[in-house]
C-alpha cells in the first residue's frame, strides 16, 4: 500500500511540475513601450518627425486598429511612431507586445499586410519612398511583433534588440 502512496505522489507531482511549467511558459515580460520606442526612433536619426501612438492612449483599439487587424484582447501593448507627414515620408515603426506567445505569428502577419498596404498606396503617389518600404523589416522576438520602415533599418533593428537585451 505504501508504494502505491508514493506512486501516486510522485505522478501527481510530475503533473503538477508539467502545469506549473507550462503556464510559465507562456507568460511575457513587461517591456516599456515608451522607453523601447525612444531607442528605437533614436537609432532612426529622425525623432522630431514622428507622432507617436501607444496602447496608454485613449481609444487604443481603435488607434492599432490603423496598423493591424489582431483582436485587441491578445495585445498587452504596443506603439506606433509615424511620419508626422505622411503623405511624403513612410517611416513607421511599430511595435506589438501579445498577452500570449501563441499569437505572435498573427500580430506579425497583420504588420505584414499593413505594410503590404503601405506599399501599394505609395507606389501610387509617392515613389520615391518605395526603397525604404522594400527594405522594411517585419520580425518577431520573445512576445514581440516588430515593424520598421525607415531609412536605416537595420540600425533600429539593432536598438530593438540591445534594449531588449539589457
């Protein structure tokens, strides 16, 4: 009887380590938004031209919603900075944070298509910001969802990933 006791233990142990495991998992860091964007435009050379947008904003449903199609339920944070003239200059940069790691690859497949979207308008009336659009980046990292259009990309990039990494 008593090893049956300690079968039993031992395996609802291991289950309840496995659980215990797996909710950790899936749970995501904070990350400032507003810091993360401030090294990010920073690394762009160009601050002073761009708005800034962030799910600490009222209506911030409704401001993602320009940017992306993700049920605002899975989203725990995000910002967007834009050219203040948009009409001449296609910098953006935004950034998702999900609630949960399992719906990273929509938030970046929504930054693909908005940037899909992006790039057909301005082949349209702005042409000369084509070469920035086709060199744009859309990645992921940890529980992040990353779009860059700018002239330096691949500057950015590397704030976004030093800040993450300190």
């Amino acid at each position: 009887m008593t090893s049956i006791k300690k079968t039993v233990a031992v395996v609802l142990s291991v289950f309840i380590l496995c659980g215990w495991l797996t909710a950790c998992g899936d749970e995501v860091e904070e990350v400032s938004m507003y810091d993360l964007n401030h090294a990010m435009l920073e690394a762009a050379g160009n601050p002073e031209d761009m708005k800034y947008a962030s799910s600490a904003d009222a209506n911030p449903q409704d401001l993602l919603a320009h940017v992306s199609n993700i049920d605002y339920g899975k989203v725990k944070g995000f910002f967007i900075s834009y050219a203040a003239d948009g009409s001449v200059n296609a910098d953006e940069i935004v950034v998702i944070q999900v609630k949960k790691k399992a719906d990273l690859n929509e938030a970046a497949a929504s930054l693909r298509i908005h940037l899909d979207t992006r790039k057909t308008l301005y082949a349209t009336y702005a042409k000369e910001q084509m070469p920035k659009l086709e060199k744009a980046r859309v990645f992921t990292r940890e529980s992040l969802a990353v779009l860059i259009v700018c002239d330096k990309p691949d500057q950015v990039e590397n704030a976004f990933h030093q800040f993450l990494n300190k």
